[in-house]
C-alpha cells in the first residue's frame, strides 16, 4: 500500500534489455511528479544479465509490485509479449488481477504510472495507457 494506505497498481515494464527497462521506469516516475508511491519494477534481460526476456524476472517483478489493486504489465516487443503471455496461461505464475497491457511501451508506461498514481483502478491505468496509441507528435 502506498504512504496513505491506499492501495495501488502496480507496473511492470518488460524489455529486452535490463538498461531500457530500467530507464523507461525511472522516465516514467519521474513525469508523475516523483512517483514514489507508485510500485513500478523494471524486468529486463536475462537472469544472467543478458539481452532477452526472463520469465523469471518478470514473476519477481510482479511479485514485488503487487499491492492488492492490480498489476499491469507492459511489454517493449514480440517475445516478452510470449513471455507474459504464457505467464498468464500458467494461471500461477503471476499474482492475481494481472493484465497485459497492449500499449506503445514508453508512452503508455508514463500513462499507466501517472494514472496509477492518483489511485485509480486497473482498468482505467490500462486504458490510459493504451490511450497512448493516439499521441500525436505535431
């Protein structure tokens, strides 16, 4: 839960490599003015620190941002979507109210960690973040 007792969904961010996990997590906390209270977990790489996705980390990293409102996963291209995927087949492999989230990974990972900060539900973080798709950049 977060500072206030609220609870809060958590995010995930899949990437191929641990460095764009990592910084597409810190991006995104701080544009929501900090973040802190959002659980945002980076899942990167290997287990051996490699360049690939781990089915592994993305456990832990669910794990460890569940917060009993939800955990949403957004993945950066093919095969860490197949690794959530068949996580979520597994049916035990994640915690329960886990969603993959289809949305542009940076975009909707700032989307997702601001709207999740202001307590709002897994639904309505999922949809801010596939809202992302429409940002137009002109």
């Amino acid at each position: 839960m977060s500072d206030t007792g609220e609870k809060l969904v958590g995010i995930v961010l899949v990437s191929h490599s641990a460095a764009v996990a990592e910084s597409v997590a810190e991006l995104a906390k701080k544009l929501a003015g900090g973040g802190a209270a959002v659980p945002v977990a980076p899942a990167g790489g290997t287990v051996d620190g490699g360049f690939g996705t781990s089915s592994e980390l993305v456990s832990a990293a669910a794990a460890a941002v569940d917060r009993g409102a939800g955990v949403a996963v957004l993945m950066d291209l093919g095969s860490a979507v197949l690794t959530v995927k068949a996580l979520l087949a597994e049916g035990d492999e994640l915690p329960e109210n886990t969603r993959l989230v289809d949305a542009p990974f940076v975009e909707g990972a700032v989307a997702a960690v601001v709207t999740a900060s202001t307590g709002a539900d897994l639904a309505a973080v999922e949809a801010a973040a596939t809202e992302a798709y429409a940002y137009r950049k002109q």
